[in-house]
C-alpha cells in the first residue's frame, strides 16, 4: 500500500472562524476511512478544504497527495488529478442533461491522463457497464443533473458519477443523509462495487448505520475541529451506543 493523501496539522478558518484545528491523517491506497462526529465538528470543512472550496482559508498545515501539494491546486486540477467530492446536497443542472455533463468531465480526466478521448459510442458503453455495475436505474442517466430527483435518485447519480470517473480518492460527505433504507442500501451497494486496491475512500457521516454497509478499515472521531480517537469498526458501535459526549470529555 502506498499513501494517497497525508495530512499534517491542517488548520482552516471561514471569515476568520477556526474550524480545523490540527488535522493529521493519512489514507493509504485500498483504505476506506469514516469519519463521524458532532454537528460543527469540523466534518464537512474537510471535506470541503480537500475538495478546494475557497470560502476556506488554510492557515496551517500540509496535505500531500500522490507526492504533490494538493492546497497549491485549483478545484478543476484536483478533480482531474483524481480528487472526488459527493456533496451532502448534490445540485440540480437544469437543462444538463446527465451524459453531456459525464462526457466532458470523463474526457476532462482522460486528457489530463494523456488518454484519448471517449466518442459517444465508447461513453454509452462505460455508461451502461457502470450503470449496471451500481444496479443504477438507467432512466436516471437520461434526465438532466439531479433536477427532479429524489433524494435517494441524487445520491444514487453521484455514486455513478463516480463509478464513471474512477477517482483515486473518494470523499463521501454525509452521502447517507435523508436516505430511506433502500435508498442506503443501493448507494452502499455502489461504493463496495467500487473499492479497489488502488482507491482510497473517506467517508463522511452522523450515523453508524451507513457503517453497517460500507465496512470501514479505520474510523475516527472529530471534535473541536481535531481528530481526538481513531479505531477500527467498534469504534462506531461504541459511538452509536454512548453517543459523543464521552469522548469529548476525555479530551
């Protein structure tokens, strides 16, 4: 296994508001990490701060990724050198429709990568083969961007996303939020289809539920802006069963 993304005493602020306060992790290829934790935590910051959103300011720290230095690129550069983000509340795209939208990011990556680019006979294919490899209902792919979908319809459409880019690291931000138990367990579905030794997953979440399908390698808490315990799946039983506040005060 080899590190996709070391980070070391992240610290980033909103309109001059500490949010993380000293972030350390490191991903290595294969992995899957969940992080749970309180509301203001600091969850979604990182997510977002990974991602490249600049309503966030880096006051310290490092994040190396692949041997580079992902906070010196921009969002388009870090989502075609393989950085994925799955909203929390995906947007709707009026008017793009789903496979015009998939074709220019799917060949945005293959240019980058010195490949060529896919014809529309070759991205129906890879369409169908991912659809189906998700169990995605093929109706979706023929709508514009997430206008009109469901909740469940959003999140199940970013996992195709996806499954159609094939990130190095995937960032899952609270993609279990205002799921039913079917939507959960066909966006869970998704995800294990899509692990492999060569990815990473962080996987962001309020709930152990989303864990009882997507077995997670490690599992750490944040509080106050920090990652304060790490551990393995009981982790997240533990959580379920005493909720938060023991561990915050142990720190």
């Amino acid at each position: 296994m080899k590190p996709i993304i070391e980070i070391k005493g992240l610290k980033a602020s909103v309109e001059g508001m500490p949010i993380l306060k000293g972030v350390d992790l490191t991903i290595n290829s294969g992995e899957v990490h969940a992080i749970m934790g309180p509301n203001g935590s600091g969850k979604s910051t990182l997510a977002s701060v990974l991602a490249g959103n600049e309503d966030y300011e880096i006051e310290d720290g490092t994040v190396d990724y692949l041997g580079h230095d992902l906070l010196e690129m921009d969002v388009d550069e870090r989502a075609r050198e393989g950085v994925f983000l799955a909203f929390q509340y995906p947007v709707e795209l009026p008017g793009v429709s789903t496979m015009n939208f998939l074709k220019q990011a799917v060949n945005s990556v293959r240019e980058h990568r010195g490949q060529e680019p896919l014809g529309a006979a070759a991205l129906l294919r890879l369409a169908k083969d991912k659809a189906a490899l998700i169990e995605l209902d093929a109706r979706l792919k023929q709508r514009s961007v997430n206008q009109g979908f469901s909740g469940g319809e959003k999140k199940r459409n970013e996992i195709f996303q996806l499954a159609m880019l094939e990130p190095t690291l995937a960032i899952l931000d609270e993609t279990d939020s205002g799921l039913d138990i079917d939507a959960l367990r066909s966006v869970s579905h998704g995800v294990n289809q899509l692990r492999n030794p060569d990815r990473g997953f962080l996987i962001i979440t309020h709930y152990q539920r989303l864990l009882n399908y997507i077995e997670p390698d490690f599992v750490h808490v944040m509080a106050g802006g920090r990652l304060v315990r790490s551990g393995g799946r009981d982790l997240a039983v533990e959580l379920e069963e005493h909720g938060y506040d023991w561990i915050q005060t142990d720190h």
